[in-house]
C-alpha cells in the first residue's frame, strides 16, 4: 500500500537538479520554440519525448507509488539526465549566433550566450596538476608502499581509519581490511567528538566503529579486537588519538608518512 | 612502463584506432557514408556492446576473471581481423583521408577536445569516495584474486556473490587494465576519462550537425558552448556536468554523459533515416551499452529510448515500427533483467 504522498519530495529533487533554473527555463523556451516551428524532426525528438516524460516518469502522482515500493528516491533525480536541456540550448545559441550576418549581431549573440553561460553556472574548478598518474593522494601511495615493505605476509589484515578504508583498495588489493564494511560506515557522517563514547560497550562491533572514526576507545576491547582480528597492521591518522592512548595499545611503531604512521599489531603476531 | 603518461597515450591510440576501424566496417556494411568523428564514436559504442554481452555469460557463470580476459581478446581480436579483411575487400581503406590542414572548423574542434582534456586530467577533481571505491575495488580484487565479484571491494573479504546490484563497469576496466598491463586507477582515471570527454564531445557535435543538416559552424559552435556550460556548470551536483568533470568515468558519469546523449543521437538518426535497419541497430547498441554498464541505465535508457520511440510511432503513425521497437529493445532489457533477477 502507498503510505501518503510525498510531494515535496519531487521539488527537492526537481530544485537540487537544476538549481536557480535559469537553465530549465532556457529549455523549456527551447521546447516551446520548436513546437511552435515548422521542423516535424525537432519536435519528434525533442518535444514529443519531454511531454511523454513529463506525464509518466515526472509525474509524481504516477511515480510515487512506484518510487515508494521500489524504494529507489535516492536514484530519481537521474532520470533528468535524459532531458537534452543542455544540449538543445546550446544548438539554439549556435543556430542564432551563425542566423547573424551582421557582425555586430552576431557579437552581441555571443556575449549573450556567455552571460546565460555564466549566469547559469558560475565559476570553473580550480586548475591544479594531479599529485600523481593515479589522481588519488600521494599519501595513500606512501602508505600502501609502506605497509608493503614493513610485511612478510601477502595478504597482510590492516586496520585504518574511515577516509583511508575508501582509497588504499582501489590502489593496493593485497589488503584485507580489519574492520567490516558496517563497522566502517557506523559512523560515517559523525566526527569524534560527536561520537557517544559510552556507546563502545554495545558490542566489539560497535567498538571498533568507533575507533576506526578517531575515538579513543578503552584500550583494553580495542587490544582483544587486534588479537582477535589478527590484525597485522594498523594505519594511525595522526589527527587522531594521543600519544599517551597509544602506549596502552600493544603496537610497536614502524614507519610515518605524512599524516600517517604504521604500527605492527603485537599481540596479533604473538597468537 | 604503461602507467604513465606515454602508456596513457598508447592505450588511447590503440583504443581509438580499434574503435574507428570496427565503426568504419559497420558503416561500410551499411553502405553509408560517415564523417570519421561518427565512425569513431559507433565503433566504441560497438566495443562496448561486444564487451557487455561476452562479459555477462562469464560473470554469471562464475568463471574466473582470467576466462573473460582471455574470451574477451579472442572475440574483439577476430572481430578485428574480420573488419581488416571486410575494409580491404570493400576498398574501405582507400577512402580514409587526413583532414586538411586549413579546415578551421575541424581544427577548433579538436583544440576544443584537446583544452577540455587537458581540464580534465588538471581539475583537481578527485571525489574517489564511497562511490568509486566500490567500482575500482571491484576491478581491482578481479585483477587481485582472478575471480570476479567474489570479494568485498572495500575490505577485501571474500563474500562469495556480490549480492548489491551491479554492473559490468568494473570488469571493463580490469580487463583493459590487464590486456594493457596498466593500474586499473590510471585506466579509470585517466584513458577511460579521456575516452569519456572524447565521446561526449562527438556525439554533440554530431548531433548538432545531423539539427543543422550538415552545417559544420553551428556544431562547433554548439559544442564549443556545450563544453562552457559543462566547464563553468560543474558544481550543481546531480547534473550530468558534475559527473563529467568532478566523477569522471564512474558507470554513472560515462551513462550521464555518453549513453544517453548517443541514445538521442540514434533517436534522431532513426527518424533523419525513415527506420531503416541501420538506425534501429544503432538504438539497439545503445540500449545494450547503457543496461550493460550502468545498473541506473536499466531503468533510466528504457525510459529514454521508449518514450523517444512512442513519440516516433504516434507522431508519424508508423504502427509497423511496434515490433522493431519491440526487438530493439530486447537484448538491453534481457541484460538489465540478467543483472538484476538472476
């Protein structure tokens, strides 16, 4: 059964695609331009298509219930790419830019086409040469080498903080990861200090969770997890936990690299 | 030695070369005559049809990684010898001729690929996060442990069968980064990014000509304001923009940017050629690329393609286009339902 309707929702996903909409205004000129036009093509391809859409898959009281048993609200704005918003405004640009044949025309079509540019978007990204060949960190590099090098092991387990756990696999697969895919994504979206550090006694689960998000669990659960896990490594953020909290942790320290040092898990090796 | 800058350049090269002969032969067989930009788009899109559907039998039959790379070559490899022989026999090879020098049209647009490329690989953009790390883990632990969605992409456990809906993305770029014996981030990040901002600029550009009927300064114009508007519009984050620049190359952005926009060029080129089978394949691969490599595009290219056809068949009365419609949708919803169901 549908459980209401979420209308809003529809004009969340609508506003966070196009913004200020100056863009779909554009389009939708576009749209009444060729409708109002001779061309049977243009309108086959570009008008037709939009008003079937625009009755079917953005019509929100023919989605909703369809959204809300496929439970797919997180992939709908997607759909907007099929709209050729972006395209048709710039061929109309082009075809009333090259329409000119007066100089002067055709330089004020152009400075035109730059302002709705403009206007529209606004500024480029920077331009800023890539560290490397691979366009990630060179400090994930710098650790992946240094874990290498400091294990005799080729599938060494290697526990490391959140912002790591999603780069060093996609450069070095060797690693298995010593915290599960629900441990590192507990905390995702929450920083240390607005962890409830009471919460590290629910489960080891929820211990190592915490850990991995910089919060200085009690070093005694956090020990049992490495022996337990049989973690060979672990990666220290050097923004997170103090000195003093990781003398009680059974690690021996290895190497650093920028913002990061490497510590062999003792009692790991011991067991 | 392949991951670099040189690799980069060979692996495009050998990409491109690859991607125009097998778009020429499918030109020539047609007896149509293509500009080279549009033999080089429909070959890739070709390249990527045949990987989907060899690919998805492999994965699903839970072989090893090494079998798809080892069918996957033998199968492009006779498609390649087999186009050689086709363009020879057809006289195909004679009639590839260099641009000239002098054409200004010609020469703006690759300065405009060439500076958006150059964006690009320097943007700085670099959200290789959740998304990605689930992308690349994938091809990466392919390449790692030769077995193909069989370990977590993040923490490197096996897990027997992926069980999160997926697509064929990941193997496409461990099976390029095994055959060209690079990294599978400087595959994704690079060779197939540029491939990316290559491809969206064609099918602009060769959307715009087949608009204006043949008139070269009003494609270049629009693709010289598309890529503006792609530049200076990249932050607003759902839009195809957004994935072209700051996520490029992820199955979403490569859906976003190529899959779709081709799927409208074939559109146009179906009604620009009155149904004839040549346009109908041509939406057909688009459908299968899009299903194939992008689990978004199952749903999202269905969409696209069928209301881009309804509106064919009512606007011109062409009931007879029914089944076509029918066939040529048929092996991407038979991939997408693969994918998802079984």
């Amino acid at each position: 059964m549908v459980s209401g309707w979420d209308l809003e929702f529809y004009r969340t996903v609508f506003t966070n695609y196009w913004w200020h909409g100056l863009f779909f205004v554009v389009y939708l000129g576009g749209l009444v331009y060729l409708a109002a036009g001779k061309s049977a093509e243009l309108k086959q391809v570009f008008v037709w298509p939009f008003v079937i859409m625009l009755i079917s898959i953005f019509n929100p009281f023919l989605m909703e219930p369809i959204l809300q048993r496929t439970g797919w609200q997180n992939r709908y704005s997607r759909f907007f790419w099929m709209l050729p918003a972006e395209l048709l405004c710039a061929y109309i640009l082009a075809v009333l830019i090259e329409r000119q044949n007066r100089a002067e025309w055709r330089t004020g079509m152009i400075v035109m086409a730059a302002c709705l540019v403009f206007l529209c978007g606004g500024s480029a990204t920077e331009f800023a040469l890539d560290d490397n060949i691979y366009k990630i960190d060179d400090s994930v590099i710098a650790v992946a080498e240094m874990i290498d090098a400091a294990s005799e092991k080729e599938r060494p387990v290697v526990l490391y903080d959140e912002e790591m756990y999603y780069w060093i696999r996609q450069y070095d697969a060797s690693f298995t990861t010593g915290a599960k895919k629900s441990e590192m994504e507990t905390y995702r979206w929450m920083t240390a200090e607005e962890i409830d550090a009471s919460e590290q006694y629910e489960s080891r689960g929820q211990a190592v969770a915490m850990f991995v998000r910089g919060v200085e669990v009690e070093p005694a659960l956090i020990n049992k997890v490495f022996a337990g896990r049989e973690i060979d490594f672990f990666v220290r953020n050097r923004n997170f936990y103090s000195e003093e909290y990781l003398k009680q942790l059974n690690l021996v320290y290895v190497d650093a690299v920028e913002g990061y040092e490497l510590y062999r898990c003792v009692q790991a090796r011991e067991e | 030695m392949m991951d670099s800058v040189l690799g980069v350049v060979l692996a495009l090269a050998a990409l491109l070369c690859y991607g125009f002969l097998l778009g020429s032969s499918f030109c020539a067989l047609f007896q149509k005559r293509e500009r080279a930009g549009f033999c080089l788009l429909l070959g890739m899109m070709l390249f990527l049809a045949v990987f989907t559907v060899t690919e998805l039998p492999i994965e699903k039959l839970g072989l090893p990684f090494h079998v798809l790379v080892y069918v996957q070559t033998g199968v492009l490899l006779a498609l390649f010898a087999a186009c050689i022989v086709f363009c020879a026999r057809k006289g195909v090879f004679r009639e590839w001729k260099m641009p000239a020098a002098s054409d200004i049209c010609m020469t703006v647009f690759l300065l405009l690929i060439l500076f958006q490329v150059i964006y690009g690989m320097n943007n700085g953009g670099r959200i290789n996060g959740y998304d990605t790390s689930y992308y690349n883990g994938h091809a990466m632990n392919a390449i790692y442990t030769d077995t193909m969605y069989q370990y977590n992409p993040r923490t490197g456990r096996y897990i027997g069968l992926e069980t999160y809906e997926y697509d064929g993305y990941p193997m496409l770029i461990a099976y390029l980064a095994k055959v060209f014996f690079m990294h599978p981030l400087v595959v994704v990040n690079r060779v197939l990014a540029i491939l990316e901002i290559i491809l969206a600029n064609l099918i602009v550009y060769e959307t715009a000509m087949r608009l204006s009927s043949g008139k070269r300064r009003v494609a270049v114009w629009t693709a010289a304001i598309y890529a503006g508007m792609s530049v200076f519009c990249y932050q607003f984050e759902e839009g195809r923009f957004f994935y072209l620049w700051q996520r490029t190359a992820e199955s979403k952005s490569m859906l976003a940017n190529v899959y779709l926009p081709f799927a409208l060029l074939a559109l146009l080129m179906l009604v620009k050629e009155s149904g004839a089978l040549y346009g109908w394949l041509i939406l057909m691969l688009a459908a299968i690329v899009g299903a194939g490599l992008s689990v978004s595009g199952i749903f999202v290219m269905a969409v696209m393609i069928g209301s881009g056809l309804l509106a064919l068949i009512v606007c011109q009365r062409r009931w007879k286009y029914l089944p076509y419609s029918v066939l040529c949708m048929l092996p991407g919803m038979a991939i997408g339902i693969t994918r998802l169901f079984l």
